[in-house]
C-alpha cells in the first residue's frame, strides 16, 4: 500500500485486508488506516525516520499512530531502529516499552573502521581531502565501491558576487536558491520556485558571481575530473525522478560493478551493497552544529545509517569523515558506537531546556499576507489561552514570534509554541481556539501536535 499504486490496485489492496484475505500488509504512513479484522502486529521499522511524520494537511506521527491502533486492538507493536528516537529510547528507560537487543550482527565481520579526518589541515579540494581521495583511489583500485555523502543535493547552496558580497534571493521566500548548474537555474527548495540563474551580479553589475559551497552535482562533476576512467553514479531526487530511474541508477552498482556512488540520505537508508567498502562523509560539521534542537539526534541516527552501508557483506569496511571540529565531543561517541550514552546526554540537555521527551510541545502556526497581521492573530490566540494559563501553570509559551523562514511562498509566518507536560498540553488544547474554525481575519491557523520541525 502506497502512492505509486493505481486506484484498481490499491482497491483490491483495501478490499482483500478489509475482507479478512491479506495476512500481511506492507505499505506506508497511510497503512496504518486500512482495516484489518485479524491484526495481531505492526511493525514500524526505523521507528525513528522523519517520513513517518505527515507535516501537510492533516498532520500526524505514524509512529505514534501505530502505538495508538495496537493499544485499541489489543495487538503487538514492535517498532525496529539501530538508533531509536529519543522519544522510544526516553519510554523503553521508563519501562514503558520492553527493550530487546540484538547482540549480535548479521555480518561475520567487525564494523566498519571509522576515521575522523581534520578538514583544518588536509583542506577539501573540490569538496574532497586529500586523504579521501587515497582512500576512494585504493578503494577503485581494489575493483570495489565507494559512497561519497552529502545531504545537500544541486550543484552549491548558493551563488555570491566575489566584489559585493550580495547573492540572489528568492522572491517569495526567505531563502538563498540553490544554484543547479546542469539546467544552470537557481532552484528554491522551499516554494519550487525556478530562475534562470544570472551571469553577472543583480547589485554591482559585474562578472563575479560564484558558486559557493557543495551539493551532490558539483561532487559528482569533481569526482569525474578526479577518477576519469570511473563509473561515477549521482543518486538524489533530480535523479530519480523518472520511473524507474532508481533502479536503473543502482544496476551497477548490484551487480558488482567498481563504481562511486554519490547522493543525499535517499543512499543511506535500506541499500545492501554487498561490494560498497568505503563511505566518505564530506561535511560531517552541518549535523553536529545545527540551530534545531534535534540537531545531534537526527544526525547520530543519520551517520549510523550511512556508515552501515560499508562492510555488509565479506568486505572490510571504512567510514571517513571531513570535518573542521574533529575535538567535538559527540564524535568519540558516534565512532565508538555509543548511542545510549548519546542518548543519556541529550536527555539532560532536554531536561535542563524543558523539550521533548521530558514535556511536550504544540505549535499554533500562523500564516497571512504580512507579519503584523499574523502577529495579531497569534496575540489574539495567546490571550485566549492565557485564561487557561491563569488557572493552570504546568505550560509555558514561546513567542509569538516570526518563523525562523520569516517570509515562505509568498506569505508571512509566525509561531507560537506551548510546552509543558502531556495532560496540560492536550487540557489546554481542547478547552482553546481557533483551530476548530482554522481562520482569523486573513491569517491561517494551523496546528502542529509535537511538530517535526520548528520551521
């Protein structure tokens, strides 16, 4: 069960679970809301992954969804992660899951060999140290297969004049476009909006614009002029994007064939390359300091499916990673394999700011034709709830306050967020508004229970 499907498949899918037929069902998020008379076990795998969170129409955690349908039918729910959410991690501590370990790994060999490399003195060239360009030479040499990963996918971040300093914005959002320079445009990721990407500067008028920063196209072109005589595979969304285009992509690289694979996370989760030898992380900095607080969550969780998809069959495997903070403190416990211990320091960070999973948080969303009017939408909320709060001091808010991304496909944003323990949350939620109606004035209000993102 899942969106690719025609509605004559996916209808008899419905039809045979519906009707007692299918014992087994395998699909996405919205599986979790087809009947099924005989259930007796869900399993979420990768329980910890953002995808299970539906962050556009009506929102909601599949995960949390799943624990919700077993507690109703009386049914088992095992949700499967190497590197669980907090949340899970936070309920198996308190015995509210039972935590099962699996002791032992399904490869005879160790894990893989994990290298810090410090971008501070071997400095990136076109993107790459000079230590991981010997590692994917002897890698190519041994007629094996390498993955070169970064999370960012166009050809750079962003294009800036050498003279002014000024780069081009996108019109409907607080966004720098990033620069695609195989249909040379500058692409927004936030609103989709495309531009013909400028040959001189909008500010100064001269010449000098230049690409600043790495994405999987101007790897794949660098890895090109360094290993000429290789099979060179970029796999990220541009890429994929045809039917089929994935399977045709990774051909090779099933069949064995030597080759370098470079992509976004779209290669590091569910692959077994039984020939890959090598990953090389090539900004391992952008997960480790970042503005959200599940920052170093979601990347510990990220390298370690990353890293796992060297030495999965009888090959040794190694995992470089270029970073100009090498003496981070999370790094001895990502190399040596300590998710607990990551998880047991960030419990404390949690506990110290009042985040989840030691409360809980509800963002009320606003989002109108200018920031003063969503202001006074989310004042007018707040005020409202304010009431409640005067009998009840277990919540806090934060804000209202613009969105970090302030200005997003031609409308204005703003946030007001509610923290405090999961009763009082849903108390305060259920006894306030508007989100019953949706609508103040010209501003959209909108709900996010336990929100994915602060964005």
């Amino acid at each position: 069960s899942h969106s690719g499907l025609t509605d004559k498949a996916r209808s008899a899918a419905y039809t045979a679970c519906l009707t007692g037929g299918a014992d087994v069902l395998i699909g996405t998020r919205s599986a979790l809301f087809v009947p099924m008379p005989r259930l007796g076990l869900i399993l979420v795998d990768e329980e910890h992954d953002s995808a299970y969170k539906n962050s556009e129409g009506m929102r909601y955690s599949a995960r949390d969804l799943a624990v919700y349908r077993a507690h109703l039918t009386s049914c088992k729910v095992v949700l499967a992660s190497a590197t669980p959410s907090l949340e899970s991690w936070y309920n198996a501590e308190l015995l509210r899951y039972k935590k099962v370990v699996l002791q032992k790994r399904t490869a005879k060999i160790p894990p893989a060999q994990i290298q810090l490399i410090d971008s501070k003195i071997d400095r990136p060239k076109d993107g790459l140290s000079l230590a991981a360009k010997k590692a994917l030479s002897n890698c190519l040499s041994a007629k094996e297969q390498a993955l070169v990963f970064i999370n960012r996918r166009g050809f750079s971040p962003m294009l800036m004049c050498r003279l002014c300093g000024v780069s081009p914005k996108c019109e409907n959002c607080d966004a720098t476009p990033t620069f695609h320079k195989e249909k040379f445009i500058l692409w927004c990721h936030h609103c989709g909006k495309r531009y013909n990407a400028p040959r001189t500067c909008g500010n100064c008028g001269t010449n000098s614009l230049f690409a600043l920063g790495y994405g999987t196209e101007r790897l794949e072109d660098s890895l090109k002029k360094n290993f000429p005589d290789s099979l060179i595979i970029r796999v990220d969304s541009d890429t994929t994007q045809r039917r089929n285009a994935h399977k045709n992509l990774l051909r090779p690289v099933y069949n064995g064939d030597s080759c370098i694979l470079v992509g976004t996370q779209i290669l590091a989760k569910g692959h077994d390359f039984k020939r890959l030898t090598l990953v090389v992380v090539v900004d391992g900095d952008h997960g480790i300091y970042n503005t959200d607080f599940r920052s170093i969550e979601r990347f510990s969780q990220l390298f370690q499916q990353v890293s796992g998809r060297a030495g999965r069959k009888d090959l040794f495997g190694k995992v470089l990673i270029q970073t100009y903070f090498p003496e981070s403190m999370w790094f001895p416990l990502l190399i040596d394999g300590k998710y607990d211990i990551i998880c047991e320091k960030l419990l404390r960070e949690r506990k110290t700011n009042g985040w989840p999973p030691l409360s809980q948080i509800a963002l009320i969303r606003g989002r109108g034709p200018s920031i003063e009017l969503v202001m006074q939408a989310l004042t007018r909320v707040k005020e409202n709830l304010t009431q409640i709060k005067e009998t009840n001091n277990r919540f806090r808010f934060l804000g209202p306050i613009p969105a970090p991304m302030e200005k997003k496909s031609g409308l204005f944003h703003g946030h007001l967020l509610l923290c405090g323990d999961r009763k009082t949350v849903s108390l305060v939620l259920d006894s306030g508004e508007p989100w019953s109606h949706k609508r103040l004035g010209k501003v959209f209000i909108r709900l996010d229970v336990d929100p994915w993102d602060l964005w």
